[in-house]
C-alpha cells in the first residue's frame, strides 16, 4: 500500500459521508412523492444512520493500534519493548523475566499502574510523573517477587501492569497515522506463563492486534534452534489469526559480524531461518500456508540500536553509561576509524564522538530497516484490522436498513396497483418457497458430511470398532472441500482434524522428555510444551523421575525393561518402591498432561473455532447471492457478524492414563546345609566328626516384569489414542449444533425481510393510488436511485479491498 496510512482512512470515512449525502438526496426527492405517513419510519431511517455514520467516522479518526510483542527464549524481546518505546522501563535479564503482561499507552504524561491481582504479595497502586528508572525497578522488584514465589505458591496470579509512556515509536518514527490514533504496546508473557488467567485475558486482545515475534539469531545449538522454531509456532497460536499480521524479527544478528565471512554467513543465516520458520508454521498451520509464504521476516539488533538513541540521550551521566555498554559489548559495530580516535574513558568522548558511534551502531544494528519494515507492516495491515469491523458495525446498524427500506419501498409501491397487488403477494408467496428450498438444500449440503461423521463415530463407539475415526474425519472433510462453494476455502477447515497431530505431539514431546530423563539418568523436563504446565507439578515429576533412578530404573532397566525376581526383603522391598513410584509417574504425568493438554486444546479450539466461522461465513457468503438472485428486490442480507458472535466455543478435551505392573507371587528353592555327626571308620567307630547335608527348602519370591520406557510410554500413546473416538464424538455433534444455529438464525433473518418487504406492499397498496403515467415518469427512475443507492451502500465494504 502506498498511500500514506491516514489516507486510507480518510478515503473510507470520505465514502461514507458521501452514502449519508445519496440517502438526504433520496430522502427528499422520495417525500415529496409520499404521504405524510411514511415520515415515521424515514426519520427513524435518518437518526440511526447519522448515529453509525457519527460512530463509524469516530472509529475511523479514533483507532486503536496495538502492538503485540512476545518472543523465543532470549530473544531480546524485552529490550526491543524498550526500543519501541526509546528508554529502558521493562526490566531486562538473561533468565526470563517476561511473567506478567504489561501494558504500554502512548501518553504525554508518565504513570504506573501495577494492577492488584489475586495473593498478590508486591505493592500495587498508581504512581503519577514516574522517573523511567523508577518504572524499571518498580517492575523488576514485582516480577522477581512473583518468579520467587510461584513455586510454593502455584495459585499466585501473573502480575498485570500498565504504563503510560510517551514513547518514540508515536514520537518520532513517522507512522502517518490518523491523527486521534490511540497507540498501546502489549508486552506478552515467556511461554512458561502464558495459562495464566490475567494473561491469558490479555492474549485474547491480540486477534485484534499487529504482532512482532523476535527470534534468537545467537543461538547455535540444533537442539535448542529446534526448540526455538517449535516456540516461534506455540506463540503464533497463542496469538492466533493469520501469521500475515506478524512480523518476525531475527534479533541478535550482530553475532555473525564477528564471522571470517560475514556478511556470508549472515546472509545464510537469514535465509536458512526464513525457510525453517516458514516450513514449522507450514507444518502445523496448514489454514494460513497462503499467508506464510508471504512472510515478513526481518533482521535487528535490539541492544546497540537501544544504545543508539540512549548515548544521543541529553542527560550527560545517562549518555555515558550507554557509552561505555557499546564500548565493552559492541566495538565490533563501531567503524575502525572511529574507534582510533575515539579516548579509552568513555566520559571524555565529546558529543561529536558519541553522535558518530550512535550513527554507526544504528546503522549496523539495522534499526533503521527495521523501522522501515514496521511501518511498512503497520500501513499494510493496520487498515485491514479496523476499517472491514468498523464497516459491518456501521452496516448492522443503519447501512442495510436503508439500503432495504429504499429498494423495497419503491419495489412495493410500483407493485401496489389492484392489477398488480395480487400478483405481487403470490410471487412473494413463491418467493418464500423458493428461498426455503434453496436453504433447505444449501443447509443440507453443509450438514450431510457433519451427520456421516456423526453416524460413523457413534458407529465406532458403540461396536468399539478399529475403525480410525480421525482419519474418517479427514476424508470426509476433504470432500466436502471438492463441492461448491466450499472448494473456495482451501485449507481453512484443517484444524477440524488437524487437532490430533497437536495432541499428539504435545504428548509425544512430554513423554519423550521423560523416557530422555529415566534412560540417561539426568532429569530434563525444559522442552517447550512442558514449560506451559504449572511449574510445582513439573518439579514433583523431576522428583519422582528422580527417585525411579535412584532405584535403578534408569539406563538399561529403562531402555529394555526387566524380568525381576526378588528373594530377599530388600529385593521386595525395591520391586514395590518402583511399582509406587511407577503408579506416582502415572499420577504426576496425568497432572502435567493435564496441563499441557489443556494448553493445547485451548489452541486447537479457538482454531477449530475459527475454521467454522470461515466455513460459516463461506456459506453466508453463497446463500446471500443465491438469495439475492432469487429475489433481486428484497435486498437481503446475512451479516457475518450476526452469526459469527453465535458460534459456541465450548468444548474440551480430556485425556486419563494408568501406569505401574503387577507384582505376582512365586516360589524359589532354596538350599540349605543341615550339619549331622557321624563315626570314622578308621578309629574303629570311636571317633566322630560333623559332615553337612545339601536339602532344599520352598521359598516365596515376588516376581515382576519391570516394563521398558518404551512400553510404558507406548502404552500411554495407546490409552491417548482410545480418547480420540470421544473427541470425534464431541466434534460432530457440536459442529451440527452450530449448523442448527445457523440455519435457525438464517431462516429467521430471511423470514423477517421478506415480512418487512409484504408489510410494506400492504401499506402501498392502502395509502398510495398510481397510474401509468406517474409509475413510468417518477417511480420508475426513483426505483432505479433506489437500486443504486442499494449498490453505493454495498459497496463501501470494498473499498478496503480496491486499495489493496
């Protein structure tokens, strides 16, 4: 998009007080045609119209642009909040410190507020004309006093914190905003943190926000690149919507200037990531693969671009503290000419000295590209997140009203005539008949592949079939993609499947982290689905995990199991230490499970939600078209919006698993020397000595086949597999819900515009007497204004899209 980004509102706003004009102009040409009794409804028509236009142009000068921030492990996002905002008020540290939300609105005037949260144990309260520091140390005492504590308080509630900052990006970045533009900076929760409740209130603001995902470009490791990219895919669906609204920054990049063949291994870098981070969000995101592979991603250096605008800072003392951070972490940045010149005491730089390394460590940080590129996203996206909303509220409220009344009306008053009048109520008669079997059939064409899966799993359950119910799922989703007008959808209704390879995942990574911990020896349970559950149950799984190997149920007993026959009470008493610590696994593994699947199935379901309203709105879309072509004067319309808010939401999932082995009771023979005196033959029978017999005595044994980890884990992936049926079960009778919902509200809507239309009719017929002459010289050419005015109205909500 070209146009600066005031002008695309502008532009919309400019038709939409054009519309109000067309319906005056209507307005008083139709009234001077009308009798009196008509004033009524057009008055009531003018008021509501100029109260969406009143709204509609307040949304369009006053809109909200909201920044989400979140990141991978050591990303540096806190410090990009910072650069966002041109001084140092979000604490910063190598472990995460990100535990709560904080809040950032652009205001002249600075304040903290650290809102009161349940068992909060920091001080919370409002503090007026606040020192940056302040807000610095004041967040940073909250967020330490909440990380120490969290582990014996598992219910203490996620600090929640807001701060009004006049920021820079509103200052001096040049966004060409609509000048009453409100501004906030989300700053998201770590991974670890983000099932917090009052986070998780905060994340939902995100569906209507522009997101920068910062990714660690230091971090070498391939285990932990792994990691990071698996991270970059769990925060995208915490955010949700379309990776299209995200711009993904590779933060650190400075790293490679230190390379022998940099600008080399930069370059590949970049590309390896794009590609890598394209395929992980491909593979798990199949619904957005069109929006991926138009991905942003650009490359940052957060730190020394911060030191950039703090070294320029006119504060003496703050500028040289700045100063000497570039000069210790960031000479690679500097040019080599300058760094000749420039005193060893950072204090005795002079303000020429720090503008120049300011100018250089902002240049090769790539701050300025990347503030190109935000605002670049921000006047692409931006438009597409307020204006298409603002529009339909606007259309609900009055748009349509008009745009039917007007097209009707005069419909109805040509149609009025004793000749004609009859006719008219028999074609609307027909009308009602033809509309209720093209929705009947329409309605049925969305239900038939939903009830076949209904049938089909309830089928399974009943006969407790092999049958894959998931896979039955797919196949049957995947044809209806093949009929019309659902082929236009392309992946948009995957998560409706897709679901199971999530679950199955956050299970399998779970699981794998613990068979890892048992086989080796070394509990590690920092993979990132476990960092979603709460963190007193992972560290009761580290001990339990602990405890199996300390009783040996490590390393070869864990990699290919035991068969265990334990003779002496010790020997029992370890087999029955590991069959208890076995039966805790399961328990503390059903707790985190728990909270890891629960995570996930938030996820999936809101992307499951999201693929119903796209299918919902797909068929909206067709039947309001059919509709229309059937009864081309009625104007009828299904807003989106009127059935979207409709879609229930509510479902879960649930997953139980068992652990442990049975331990039987067995016999062993034992032998045991019984000692005896007898006579030597040699002394004549005189003399004896003790020999010793060899008898054998039954004993009991406790015996058990100690499983492997594989089998224990395999077991579990087994039992998980069971719950899919039910969660199919639980997927086709809600989807058949919604349909039912939807079909109820269609027809309701349908129903009442063509009982508006009739009413109508029947008062043109009593109040107005037409001849020829006046139908063909006046009603005629005002029926075709009415058309028109019909088309102008319709037309608004494309003006988004003939910009673009």
């Amino acid at each position: 998009m070209s146009k600066q980004l005031y002008k695309v509102f502008d532009e919309v706003e400019f038709k939409a007080q054009l519309l109000a004009k067309y319906w005056n102009n209507f307005y008083t040409e139709i009234s001077e045609h009308l009798p009196d009794t008509y004033q009524p409804e057009m008055q009531e028509l003018s008021i509501k119209l100029d109260e969406a236009l009143s709204n509609l142009v307040d949304q369009l000068r006053n809109p909200t642009l909201t920044l989400a921030t979140t990141g991978t492990t050591s990303s540096g996002k806190s410090t990009l909040v910072n650069l966002l905002c041109g001084a140092e008020i979000v604490p910063v540290a190598v472990s995460e410190m990100s535990a709560g939300a904080v809040t950032i609105e652009y205001s002249k005037e600075k304040s903290l507020i650290i809102h009161e949260t349940p068992g909060a144990l920091w001080e919370c309260g409002e503090w007026r004309g606040i020192r940056e520091e302040k807000i610095y140390q004041r967040l940073y005492q909250v967020m330490i006093s909440y990380i120490e504590n969290r582990e014996t308080q598992p219910n203490l509630a996620c600090p929640q914190s807001t701060i009004f900052y006049p920021f820079r990006l509103v200052k001096e970045s040049k966004l060409e905003l609509p000048q009453g533009t409100r501004v906030k900076i989300l700053d998201l929760p770590g991974l670890a943190y983000v099932g917090d409740q009052g986070n998780a209130d905060v994340i939902k603001q995100c569906r209507e926000a522009l997101c920068i995902v910062t990714y660690n470009s230091a971090e070498t490791d391939a285990h932990k690149v792994k990691s990071l990219l698996q991270e970059v895919v769990q925060q995208v669906k915490d955010l949700g919507g379309s990776p299209a609204r995200m711009l993904f920054t590779l933060n650190r990049i400075d790293v490679f200037r230190a390379d022998k063949n940099w600008p080399e291994t930069e370059n590949r870098f970049v590309e390896n990531a794009k590609r890598d981070i394209k395929n992980e969000l491909t593979e798990q995101l199949k619904e957005y693969t069109e929006d991926i592979e138009k991905l942003q991603v650009v490359k940052l250096s957060t730190w020394p671009a911060l030191l950039a605008l703090q070294i320029q800072n006119n504060d003496d003392i703050y500028s040289a503290e700045a100063c000497k951070k570039a000069d210790n972490n960031f000479n690679g940045l500097i040019d080599e000419d300058i760094l000749e010149v420039l005193p060893r005491n950072v204090q005795k730089w002079s303000r020429h000295d720090r503008t120049r390394v300011a100018e250089a460590l902002w240049k090769k940080s790539y701050a300025e590209e990347f503030q190109q590129h935000l605002k670049e996203h921000i006047t692409q996206h931006f438009p597409q997140l307020v204006i298409p909303q603002a529009i339909e509220r606007f259309n609900v409220a009055a748009g349509n009203a008009v745009a039917e009344w007007a097209l009707q009306t005069t419909t109805a008053i040509l149609r009025s005539s004793e000749e004609h009048y009859q006719q008219e109520c028999e074609k609307i008669s027909h009308i009602r008949s033809s509309l209720d079997r093209f929705l009947q059939l329409s309605d049925a064409n969305l239900r038939k592949p939903f009830e076949k899966i209904d049938t089909k799993i309830k089928q399974v359950i009943a006969e407790q079939s092999e049958d894959d119910p998931v896979l039955y799922l797919e196949s049957t989703i995947l044809e209806l993609k093949n009929v019309e007008p659902y082929n236009l959808l392309g992946e948009k209704l995957y998560p409706l499947y897709g679901w199971r390879r999530e679950l199955g995942q956050g299970i399998k990574q779970v699981l794998e982290a613990v068979a890892k911990s048992l086989e080796t020896g070394k509990v590690d349970l920092d993979s990132t689905n476990l960092k979603k559950a709460n963190l007193l149950n992972v560290n009761l799984l580290g001990r339990n995990l602990n405890r199996l190997v300390s009783l040996g149920y490590t390393a070869s007993v864990a990699k290919e199991g035991k068969i265990m026959e334990a003779k002496t009470d010790s020997e029992k008493n370890q087999l029955k230490q590991i069959n208890e610590e076995l039966n805790e696994l399961a328990i503390h593994l059903n707790i985190v499970m728990e909270d890891v699947l629960k995570q996930i199935s938030n996820q999936e379901l809101n992307r499951m939600y999201q693929a119903v309203v796209e299918l919902f709105n797909c068929h909206l879309s067709y039947i309001e078209e059919g509709a229309n072509d059937i009864a081309p004067s009625i104007a009828i319309k299904f807003p989106e919006s009127k059935f979207s808010k409709k879609v229930d939401s509510q479902l879960t999932f649930n997953f139980r698993f068992e652990a442990g082995f049975p331990i039987n009771k067995g016999t062993w023979q034992k032998s045991v020397q019984v000692a005896r005196e007898e006579r030597i033959w040699y002394t004549l029978w005189i003399a004896k000595k003790t020999v010793y017999d060899t008898k054998y005595e039954t004993r009991s044994s406790d015996n058990a086949e100690i499983p492997s980890v594989e089998n224990l884990l395999t077991g579990w992936i087994i039992q998980s597999k069971k719950g899919e049926a039910e969660i199919v079960n639980k997927i086709a009778t809600w989807l058949l819900e919604q349909i039912d919902c939807l079909k109820k509200n269609v027809d309701k809507i349908q129903n009442d515009i063509i009982d508006r239309y009739q009413t109508r009719l029947d008062k043109a017929n009593q109040e107005i007497t037409l001849d020829y002459e006046k139908q063909k010289n006046v009603w005629q050419p005002i029926q075709q204004k009415a058309q028109n005015l019909a088309e102008e109205f319709s037309s608004l909500e494309k003006v988004l899209k003939e910009e673009h």
